[in-house]
C-alpha cells in the first residue's frame, strides 16, 4: 500500500498505538497513556527507509519522562530527563517542526506556542496578581527590537522577539518573576544587561574559561538574588533559541534538567503557565529541583515563588 504523500512522520507507543503526523496536543495524548508495565514510551520518527532523526519519549515515573533526541543529519545526540507532560508534548513538536518543515513554519509554530503562553500566564496575573500584571510591561515596537538585536549583532530566536513584542517595552515595575530568583528582562534591559556581562567577562580575559559569556548569546532574565543570568543562544545551528543558565563560577549551563534551561523560551513559559494555573511545584520530579522545591504564591498583589522551608 502506498503510503499518503502528506503523511511524512509517524508516533507509535510501546503497545502499537499510532498516530501519523502528530502535532503537540496528539503527542501530549500519547504521553497520558503510556505507563511503567508495558506501555513505557513513544517513539517518533519521518517515514524513510533509514530515518534520518527520531526521538523517544520514555515514562519514569509520575510527570518526569526521559527524552531521547537524535538527528543523524545534525550529528546531535541528546539524552535528558524532563517533567511537565504539556511543556514536553509543546518542546517535541517545536523540535521535530524543525526538521520536517521550512524554517518559516517552524517560526510560525514558536510564535504560535509562545502566544499562547503568554495569553495564559497574563489571564493568570490579571485576576489573581494584579499588581505583577500590570508590571510587566508594554509591548515593544518592531523597530526597537530590531534595533537591539543589531545592537547586540545577534539574530533573536522568534519567540525571543514574540516575547518582546508583548512586554518588552516601558514598565511600571519589576516584570515577570520566574523561580530561583530569575526576572524577564525588557528589551532595552536585554541590551545594557547583555553588553555589560560581555564586557566585564572580555576584560577579565580568557574566552576558553567555562564561566565566559558567549558572544552568541543574550541575557533574557536578571537574578535578584545573584550574578546569575537566563541567557538565550542566537547561534545559527541547532541550539538556536535554547535557553540555558550563566553562572560567574561555574560557566555556562544548556542541560535541559538543570535550573531554568529549556528548549525554547516558549517551552519555559509553557512550564510557568502550567504551574500557575495547577499551583503545583515548578518541575516536580526534576533531581535539581527536590532539595529546594518552588510553588506560586502572591503577596500584596504581585506574584512570588515560595519554597516549603519554614
């Protein structure tokens, strides 16, 4: 039988279920019916003789799932525990988006999943943090973020400027908290921020130390707590819009199981919009996280994240 033309990958579970061409809500249905007996994982890949990538979604237990990413083409190897069954579905799709479709539609599919995170977490902040709500700030013009990014001679991941385009101009405040301390940068922040951590790292000198801050990448979120940044990759490549963790002692962090590194800055709101609305622990499950568990909790109006430490 001659297979559809417009079928191009396929998702099929332990126990035979297949779905093809499964977009991030189909995967996220899979995910809820596999189980530690005999049904323990999902397996995605194109429809070729040899296929070229593939990833492998296996169940570890409660809301953790051990993520297989490999692409033969990219000579990319990736092997991470991840918790958070939407955030997971939401980053498969984005990744598996990038190899099977034109880089346009993959932008699109970021846009698409950072708006609709962005529209949750705001709809959260409007009626149970006010005071935070109102301090995220106003939407930045096209121009001025385009403007940044040349300032910083970098090329903004399109969720990264979706993101700016929402709240990345004037604010009346701080911003938006997310755990451990970490605070969304506006655009003109993202830009004084980013060039004075480049220039404190170059004038200290060696690029090959771990704790340099690459040139390629650009400061998404301040520690208020710390000289610890959120940074965001604009290198041209597989990485590209991954978000990982900057720490003056020890370097740079892209491991998606450590702090708030992620796939995607949507993928990161996915999480916080998740948490937010179920009021859980941010990343129950993730080793990282269980010595210092984080919850959503508002004081006086504005949103903060609270450990269980009396």
């Amino acid at each position: 039988m001659t297979r559809p033309e417009t079928v191009t990958f396929r998702a099929t579970t332990e126990n035979g279920e297949v779905v093809d061409n499964p977009a991030g809500d189909a995967i996220r249905a899979l995910m809820d019916g596999l189980d530690t007996t005999d049904n323990t994982f999902v397996i995605i890949e194109p429809i070729e003789d040899d296929p070229s990538w593939y990833m492998v979604i296996s169940l570890r237990h409660g809301d953790t799932f051990e993520v297989e990413r490999r692409d033969l083409a990219r000579q990319e190897h990736e092997l991470a525990d991840q918790a958070g069954r939407a955030s997971v579905a939401e980053a498969a799709a984005t990744w598996i988006a990038q190899r099977r479709t034109p880089r346009q539609h993959w932008e699109r599919a970021a846009v698409e999943s950072l708006d609709e995170a962005g529209r949750r977490i705001e709809a959260w902040l409007r009626t149970n943090a006010p005071v935070t709500f109102t301090s995220l700030g106003s939407p930045a013009a096209a121009e001025e973020v385009a403007a940044v990014a040349r300032r910083l001679e970098s090329e903004f991941p399109p969720d990264l400027t979706a993101w700016l385009l929402r709240h990345g101009g004037a604010r009346g405040g701080q911003g938006l908290p997310l755990p451990r301390g970490f605070v969304l940068l506006g655009a003109q922040e993202m830009a004084a921020y980013t060039e004075r951590r480049r220039k404190l790292d170059a004038d200290a000198g060696d690029p090959e130390q771990d704790w340099y801050w690459p040139r390629e990448c650009v400061g998404l979120a301040a520690n208020a707590m710390s000289a610890d940044a959120l940074l965001v990759d604009c290198t041209p490549g597989a990485g590209f819009g991954r978000l990982g963790t900057h720490d003056a002692v020890f370097g740079i962090e892209f491991d998606v199981a450590s702090d708030l590194c992620a796939p995607s800055i949507g993928a990161l709101l996915t999480e916080v919009a998740d948490c937010l609305e179920q009021g859980g622990h941010f990343r129950e499950g993730f080793p990282s996280w269980d010595d210092h568990p984080e919850r959503p909790a508002v004081l006086d109006g504005r949103l903060i994240w609270r450990t269980d430490e009396p």
